[in-house]
C-alpha cells in the first residue's frame, strides 16, 4: 500500500509532463505556421515591387 501514493504521484507528474510537450509543440507549429504566413506576405509584397507598370504612350498623327 505505501507504494501506491508513489504510483499516483509518478502518473501524475506524466500526465502533467505530456500536457507540458503537446502545448510546447503546438506553440511551435503555431509559430512555424505564423512564420510561413510572414514569409508570403513579404514574398507578395516584393513581387508587387517588381511587376511592371503600364505606360500610357502618346503616339502624335503627323
């Protein structure tokens, strides 16, 4: 009987340590997903630099 408070213990410091690793994994993927997201809008925003803009060009009847 003594060992079962040490068992109950043990189960519990388990449970609060896989609790722990999947919030410590979802902050990661919520990061990576989060960087990702930064990534494109920073990809969108140089392309919209680099795309060429239409000239009106003024072409005289002579």
């Amino acid at each position: 009987m003594e060992r079962m408070p040490r068992l109950e213990f043990l189960l519990e410091n388990l449970e609060r340590h896989q609790a722990k690793k999947h919030v410590k994994n979802a902050v990661k993927e919520w990061l990576l997903a989060s960087r990702s997201v930064i990534e494109s809008v920073i990809d969108t925003m140089e392309e919209e630099k680099t795309t060429p803009v239409a000239r009106k060009i003024n072409i005289s009847k002579e």
